[in-house]
C-alpha cells in the first residue's frame, strides 16, 4: 500500500511541476511575438507617412488596402496576446510553513482523540492532502495553460498573416520609390535642357 501511495504522490507531483513549468515557458513565448507585434506596429506608422506623399491613385489604393489589412491583423494578433497574459488564477500548493501549521493541528487532533500511532497518522493525512492538492491545482493550471496555448497559436497565427500582408505592402513602397527617382530624373532632365537653352 505504501509502495502504491509512493507512486501515486510521484506522479501528481510531476504533472504538477510539469504544469508550473509549462506556465513559465508559455509566458516566455510571448517575448517574440510582442516584439514582432512592436516592429510592425512602428512599419505601420511609417507606411501612413507614404500614403500622403503620393498623387497616383493606384498606389494610393494599395498603400491604404495595404494598410487596412496589416491594422486589422495586428490588432487582432495583440488581443490574443494580451488575453494570453492576463486574468489567469493558478494555483500552487501551500507553502511549508503552512503545511507545518497543518500538521500540528491534525496531531493536536489525533491527541485530543487520543488515537493510537498519532505520528502515523498524521504523515498519512498530510501524504493524502498534499495529493489531493496537487489533483486540484494540476487541474486548473491545464486548463489555463490550455486556454493560454490556444490564445498564443491564435495570436502567432494573425501574426503571421501580418507579416505576409506587410511583405505585400513592401511592393507599392518600393514602386513610389522607383516614381520618386524616375520623377526627379525628369526635373533634372528639363532643368539642363531649360540652363542649355538660355545660354544659346
């Protein structure tokens, strides 16, 4: 019996340590995608910048499609981010002191009662509710882990869609640039043929 209440305390302790580290990790996932989520948040305002410096109505029609498209994903991508990270009650076992305190009142308990083997006794009923706390916070802390997976894959997922919007966006940026040198090549152009003309 003692051999199967061993194995049992061993496993609901590793399922609990592997959820509180399973927490850890999915908070450390989020450093990437917020810093994603900030790069682009700053390519955003720089692109609204160039939808005022063109007069074609094309690229115009790109720059704020463009622009449209990324906002929307990001804005998405972020509230699922921020739904990852907040409003999540794990639950821990109590601390050492508390499970001392514990002890103490169940062998004052079991002395009161003046029960036979009180140390016994009191090892087994604090083995079983160290157990039972490790069921009940292994259970909420999945489900929260859970729940917090999902909202990162989903945040990650819009993420992604905004960067591949943002590589489209890239491709208007780069023909009003080539308008930009095509157009100043132009007024350089007139310049020398108007300078030629009046030293004639």
């Amino acid at each position: 019996m003692a051999k199967n209440n061993d194995f049992y305390f061993e496993y609901y302790q590793k399922v609990y340590n592997y959820e509180i580290e399973r927490k850890e990790k999915l908070n450390a996932a989020l450093s990437l995608p917020t810093a994603v989520c900030t790069l682009i948040i700053g390519f955003i305002g720089y692109y609204i910048q160039k939808i005022f410096q063109t007069d074609n109505d094309i690229i115009l029609i790109f720059l704020i499609s463009g622009a449209v498209a990324v906002s929307i994903f990001i804005v998405i991508s972020i509230y699922n981010l921020i739904e990852s990270f907040y409003d999540y009650d794990y639950e821990y076992i109590e601390t050492p002191r508390d499970l001392d305190n514990y002890k103490k009142e169940l062998a004052n308990y079991y002395q009161e009662l003046k029960e036979k083997n009180v140390n016994e006794k009191v090892l087994d009923d604090i083995r079983e509710h160290i157990i039972n706390r490790f069921i009940e916070c292994t259970e909420i802390n999945t489900q929260n882990n859970d729940w917090k997976t999902k909202k990162i894959y989903i945040a990650k997922k819009w993420l992604t869609r905004s960067l591949i919007a943002v590589l489209f966006c890239i491709i208007p940026l780069i023909i009003l640039e080539i308008d930009k040198k095509i157009e100043n090549k132009e007024k350089i152009h007139k310049v020398q043929i108007i300078e030629g003309i009046d030293n004639d």
